[in-house]
C-alpha cells in the first residue's frame, strides 16, 4: 500500500468514526432529553422524524451529487452538517424545544444520509486498489465511535453533567477529526457526469444497476440488517428504560455493550470474511442478531435481556459493510452499484427507527421490535446474494514436463557444467 493510499485509509477511518460519535453522544442522552422536553414516546418519535425527513433528502440526493461532484465535496459538506447538528440539539435541550431539537436532527439525517453514501463508495474503492476486504473494518470504526461517545455519554448521564454541554465538547472533538482527514481524500472519486472515454469522447451509457437481480436482493440483505443496527441506535436505552425497568444509567450502560459487540465483530470481521467467504458468515450474523432480538423482545428479566443484546450486536455488525462489499464488486459501475445498496441501507438504518416509535407508542417498544425481528429472519434467506468472496490460496502453478533431451537445472546437475 502506497503512502497515499494509507493516509486515505487512515481519513476514511476518522470519517467512519465521526458519525459513530456524534450519533452515540445523542442517544445516549435521549432520556434526559426526553425528560428535559416533557415528551411522551409518541413526541418523541415525532422529534425523532427530523431525523427521517432529513435523512431521505440526504439520501436521495446523494447519489446525484456524488455523480456530478465526486465523494470528496459530498463528504466534506456531509459531516459539516452531522457536526453542526450536534451544537444544534444541545441548544435546542437547553431552550427545552422540541423544534430545534427536530432541527437538528434534521440537520444530522441530512449530512449523515448524504455524506456517508460518499464515505461508502470512497471506502469500496480502497477496498478494491489493496485487494483485501476493508469495509467491516472501516464500519467497525463507527462502532468504535458508538462504544467511546457510549460510554462518555454514561459518565455524563449518571453525574448529571449538562446535555448541551456534552454535546458542545463533541462538536469540537469531531470538527477537529474533520479537518485532519479531508485533505487526505483524492478529488474526482465516484465522478461520472461530464465524464471522457479513453478517447476523449463521452463516456458510453451505463445499465440502470436497479434491473441487476442480485443487486436487489443484497439491498434486501442491508436493509434488515441496517434496520437492526438502526433499532438499537435510536431506541435501546428507552427500549431497556421503558420495556425492561431500568434505570437511565444502565440503559445507556447495555446500549455501551451493544455497541462493543457491533466493534468486536466488525473488526473481527475481515479474518472470517476471507477464510469462509461472505454468504456463510452473513448467514451466522444474521442468525446470531435473530437470536438476540428475539430475548430482548420476549425475555422478562432484564438480565437476560442486557446479554442478548450482545447477540443483538455481534449479529448485526457485519450485514451492511459485506453488503456494501458485495455489491462493489457484483458487476461493472461499482460506484452506482455501491450509491443503490448504500441508499438502500441508510433509508433503513436512519428512517426505519423513527417509525418503530409510533408503533411503540401504541403496543410498547419490546413488541415493536418484533418488525425488526422479520427483517433479520427474512435476512437470513437472502445471504447467498452477498457471496462469495473468500480469500483464495496462492496458486501453485504445476511442474513443466521436462523436455526431451534438454539438460535438467536441479540440485543434482547443478554445477557439473
């Protein structure tokens, strides 16, 4: 790996672990800021459509831009906005308004949704110029942001230290990541409007990638398991507050254990991915986050409930960056090919959870994530999509037969000419 590639990598890793921060560092406070608005579950899943409203236009438009644009504009507007959007949900907590606490969230879905589409298709490019898998990896790095701004956010919550105040420090931490990485993204990545042939002509006209099959159903696969991931994110502290009886302080402490689950198995990922390839250990994923949700939901003891949350975790920590590897190398457009599941995924993991909380409204959040649990066992029949890439031996090329009569360069004729 050449030096520029390494600093790319090293960008891509701190553009994964911004968002994971920012987005652990407000959840981990939704009961205080639920508390501080006075909202019920419903109001919050209200507050909470911002965040899907936001994330839809990011989403949407994402694709387009990065056409136009490249990776680099749209990544670099993308996390400008999840920063802004920190400082703006502390003030709205502090003014104790639900609209600019929607606001922000907005602001959050926006640059979230749009800019992490970028972050995806730079990050299957560098997968593709080292030639190993890197995508779980580089998700585990939002995961690990999940797991540090987790625990900062429990140390805040049982201190009782300001919401506003945690979120500001957050903001300044995660802008100075910013400027440190972008200059290590190359411009023009992802581009294909205005593009040239090899000849200097207009570039040919690409196939709709939506009309690929298998494409398809490797959005299917990301879409339930980015809806698991996106469950936790959004409603684990209130599910375990409010479904299982324990306190703020735990509630963030089991969502803490979440997150380290979803960071072990994405960093964990890669050796399994290329040892028994992709299909079979998406299938194990997906079977493990069944199995958890599947306690979570119907347990009563809220012991048995915290630990099934790492099957929770472990299970779907590899879905949607070995879908997104599946699909960058499922057939010829790479960069549209990842844009189409990376938009898939995100409509599922930022849009998805806001609506669990008018159906939690209504019969509970532990019976609402009973949706989730038929994504995550549809999932499971859809994982031969994403095969197969398995790491493939060296080749051992056979023995020329020796040619009659030529003179034979082995040990034992060596150095009798």
């Amino acid at each position: 790996m050449d030096l520029a590639t390494r600093r790319r990598r090293t960008a891509l890793f701190l553009f994964f672990l911004i968002p994971g921060l920012a987005v652990s560092s407000w959840v981990t406070r939704t009961p205080d800021i639920r508390d501080q608005l006075g909202a019920s579950t419903a109001e919050m899943g209200l507050v909470l459509f911002g965040l899907s409203v936001g994330s839809m236009l990011g989403i949407l438009g994402s694709g387009a831009l990065v056409a136009r644009f490249g990776t680099r504009p749209v990544m670099g507007v993308g996390t400008t906005l999840v920063v802004v959007s920190i400082v703006v949900i502390g003030c709205g907590t502090l003014l104790s308004s639900a609209p600019v606490v929607t606001a922000g969230l907005f602001l959050f879905g926006t640059g979230m949704g749009g800019g992490e589409v970028a972050v995806n298709i730079d990050g299957a490019e560098v997968e593709q110029i080292i030639g190993r898998t890197v995508m779980p990896t580089l998700h585990g790095f939002f995961s690990l942001g999940t797991v540090v701004g987790a625990v900062i956010g429990i140390l805040c919550t049982a201190v009782e230290f300001p919401v506003q105040w945690h979120l500001g420090a957050v903001a300044v931490v995660t802008a100075a990541m910013f400027v440190y990485a972008v200059r290590a993204i190359p411009a023009g990545v992802g581009r294909t409007r205005g593009a040239r042939s090899a000849d200097g002509g207009p570039a040919p006209a690409r196939a709709a990638v939506w009309k690929d099959k298998r494409l398809l159903l490797i959005g299917g696969v990301i879409l339930a398991m980015a809806l698991a991931e996106g469950a936790a994110n959004d409603w684990l502290p209130l599910l375990m507050v409010d479904g299982h009886g324990v306190d703020a302080a735990l509630g963030s402490a089991v969502y803490a254990g979440f997150a380290a689950a979803m960071t072990i198995g994405r960093f964990g990922g890669g050796f399994f991915i290329d040892r028994f390839g992709r299909a079979p250990v998406v299938r194990a994923s997906a079977l493990s986050a069944a199995v958890g949700l599947t306690l979570v939901i119907f347990s009563d003891s809220p012991v048995v409930a915290g630990a099934a949350v790492l099957f929770w975790g472990l299970g779907a920590s590899l879905g949607f960056p070995v879908a997104l590897s599946a699909a960058g190398d499922s057939g010829p457009d790479s960069a549209a090919r990842v844009s189409l599941v990376a938009m898939i995924g995100y409509v599922a993991f930022l849009v998805g959870p806001p609506g669990l909380g008018f159906l939690g409204d209504h019969y509970g959040l532990r019976s609402a994530m009973i949706l989730v649990l038929a994504f995550v066992v549809v999932a499971v029949f859809l994982t031969p999509a994403v095969g197969p890439r398995r790491a493939t031996p060296p080749e051992v090329r056979p023995a020329k037969a020796p040619v009659p009569g030529a003179p034979r360069n082995d040990a034992r004729t060596a150095g009798r000419d």
